[in-house]
C-alpha cells in the first residue's frame, strides 16, 4: 500500500501552503469540501476543481510530461468476455495502473475505457518529472504482466493475448479549466496529442516516446531500445521516436 | 440557459427520493458534501460518487443510449493553432454539447480532449431515451456548424474545415465503479464499444447509429438516411449502421 501524505503535495508545490489532507488535521477542511483527489490521492480537490480560484487564472502553460496508454484489443477482448468480467478487468487495470503513477507525483488526469492519460510536473513538480514519467510507463508494462497472467490462470490469455501500448512525450502544455458551463480539468497542446499519437502507434509491451523523453530519462535502462521515424495521423511531420521495451 | 431542476432527477428516478440540489432546500446538503453532478447539473454527485453506497452493488446492467462524439481533424487543428486558442475552441465546443445532452437528461460520462462520451437513461429514466440521444446527436451537428462559423470569421475555417463525427449505440450496459484504488464511475459493455467505433467510421456531419437506434429513434426526421453496412475494428461481423445527416 502506497504511504499517503498527510499535507497537499500540489498545494505545497504550487503555493507553499501547508493544507492538511489525511490524519486529523483534515478533518476541519473535509467539512468543507476539501478531500483527496481522485487524480491523485496526495494532492486535494482544490487542485482540480477550484483550478480558477487557486491559480487566479483559466489556464497556465507549464512544462510537463504526457503519458497515454491503452490496452490493445480491448474491443476484441469485450466481444469475447462477459461486461461484468471487463469491468473486473478493468478494475485490475485501473489499479495497476494508479499507483505506478501516483507513487511517481503524476496524476491519472482521464481515463476513458481502457484508456488512460497522465500527467506529470503538475500540481506536484520536480525536477526529474520526465524521467519519472518514463520510469512510470515502465511499471505499467511490468503490471501489465500480472493481468495477462490472471487471464492465463482462467484460460482466456490463450485468446487474447492481453497487452497495452505507452506513449510519451514532454513539453510546455497548457493546463487547467475548459468550458465554463460544462467545466472540465485537463491539459491541452501539440504535446498532449503526440504523446497519444505515440500510444497508437506503440505495439503491445512498447513504451514509444519523443526524442525529447529519450534525452531527458536519466538513468532509466530499459532492456531494448529501438530507434524508428514515426508517421503519425494529423501531424505533418514524421516524428523521431524511440521504441522502450523492458 | 437551462432550467435547472430544484431537486435531484437522478435520485427521483432511481429511488424515489426528494434531493434539493437547487434553491434554498439545498443549503444544508451542500453543506455535507451534495452538489449538482458535473456530469448533468439536474442529478447529483452522490449518484456517481457514491455509486455503491446509494445503489447497495458495485456495478448494475440497464438498457442505455451510447452517444461518442469527436471533432474531425482535431491534431491537425491543434498543430495550426496555439494552444490558448484550442482551449477556446474546446470550450466553445463542450459547453455547445453539455446542454444538449442535458436538456435531453443525459449524462456527459467523459471528456477526454475532443472527445465526448454520453449515456442516457441512467441515472435519469425515460422510455424514449434513444429518441433523445439522436435529438441530441442532431442538435450536436447543429451547434457544430456555431463553431465552424466562429472559425469562419477569423478566417481560420479556410485552412481547416471544423466537423465533427457521432456514433450512437444502444443496448444493456454495465453502469457503475470501475477500479477499486482509483475509483471512476462509467459504463462498460459492447455496445459502448461499438458507439465509439461508430463515431470513428462517422465522417464530419454525420450521425452513424445502429439498426436498432434507427429503428428506435421515433418521429426524428433526419435531412437524409444512409443505410451502409460497416466493417469496424475489433469487431467480427459487419455491422447495418444508418448515416443520419442534419
């Protein structure tokens, strides 16, 4: 279980202000609406949904790093399962998923199906965001052996071989609020749909990410890295892109 | 702007409960925690939030529409533009769709960039909720053709014709709480599958529903029909889909 902090992570990197989340000097703040987020449980609420009244600004343009993943064949596997076994399954994902990313200060901004998108940099920063991000991606591909054989255990993984692709890039991305009706928290940029377009042009078991990334990942040593020019939908140019595998 | 409603629609139709969400009864509700959903400002959060508590089961099967929709072209657009003009631009485009499918007492499930995903008939239940979804399908193009006139003025729609694809299923889904660390309310289930398969085979300006959504959809009058029969990835068999134009 991942140890949670007891003072905002986003609130104490962004304002230097100590805003008590977990243990019982939340409680006075949970009364008033101040909780956990979803995104990431060591980051409150307040990070997301009062974006404007924190940041006395819309959106704010920040350097970070995006990672996309998603299963492939998840159409294919739902034609084949049950909804509810799915839903089980994407219940092992989400959480495999989850923590990889919270214990490495990103946040699980969106998740749509079997889709997922992180960010890393924001609220919580550091100065080796990419490489956490990668080291993130890493884990998810390490986790994503542990579903696939949970499927081999029921014999389903002899149909379907269960498997995700990752996709990273980093850069300056703006983040916050849009639509002011229906108000949604995310990030927004050429960045963001790069690093989604390198999650859907990843095979399954690959973390496919920009040259930027490969430059900036430190002492992350995965166990192939293979070098290929990317042509990617909606984007004029091809893309230099470096293949991770672990 | 829309009527709100003073009581919660969602907790009406499942459980017959009176819950203020708006005007002076919902003061003291606020004050533990019940607000209008952002996911349709006529229900509240506990119908998503608190899935398991209000409905006593982590996840249930209904009989649902499926509405995916997306803008066509959207990397593209984002390479042409900086990013604070996206922004706009995604904002002029959720808060075109929110109402729409609000007003029709649909939920928006998720936003993910230029993708939108809908569900109606849960938690708000009507017997002609698939007539609904396509109503608010029609009045999504409608709106679209807003934004393309906005794109116009500023001489940016030359460059880049603004259009959007809308795929609507509807059938049995499982409705509820994926994930057990991170917990995200959503629907799962085929006929999820094939909705947003649907909107990827959908070309900018059309609606592409299933048979049975044709079949369903009542006294809609689209401009014109186009019965085809498409081949959808990670889908076995063809499917009879009907392209609805406006």
């Amino acid at each position: 279980m991942m140890k949670m902090s007891t003072i905002c992570k986003g609130c104490w990197c962004q304002k230097h202000m100590l805003m008590p989340i977990h243990g019982p000097l939340s409680v006075p703040f949970k009364l008033v609406g101040v909780r956990p987020s979803r995104m990431n449980p060591n980051i409150c609420n307040m990070c997301e949904t009062n974006f404007r009244k924190v940041r006395k600004a819309k959106r704010i343009v920040v350097p970070a790093a995006i990672l996309f993943a998603d299963v492939r064949g998840y159409t294919g596997l739902s034609e084949l399962l049950e909804s509810q076994r799915v839903s089980q399954l994407l219940t092992l994902w989400y959480d495999q998923c989850a923590p990889a990313i919270w214990q490495r200060d990103g946040i699980v901004n969106k998740l749509m199906g079997d889709a997922i998108l992180a960010v890393f940099n924001f609220p919580i920063t550091r100065g080796d965001y990419v490489r956490q991000a990668v080291l993130s991606g890493i884990e998810l591909q390490k986790n994503c052996q542990e579903v696939r054989a949970s499927l081999a255990k029921e014999g389903t993984e002899k149909d379907i071989p269960f498997g995700i692709g990752v996709g990273i890039s980093a850069g300056q991305v703006s983040i916050g609020e849009v639509g002011e009706v229906c108000k949604d928290f995310t990030v927004v940029g050429t960045v963001v749909n790069l690093a989604s377009r390198l999650q859907g042009a990843a095979s399954a078991g690959e973390i496919l990410v920009t040259q930027e990334v490969y430059q900036q990942m430190g002492d992350v040593a995965p166990c192939s890295v293979d070098a290929r020019t990317a042509k990617l939908k909606g984007i004029e140019e091809p893309v230099k892109a470096y293949a991770l595998k672990v």
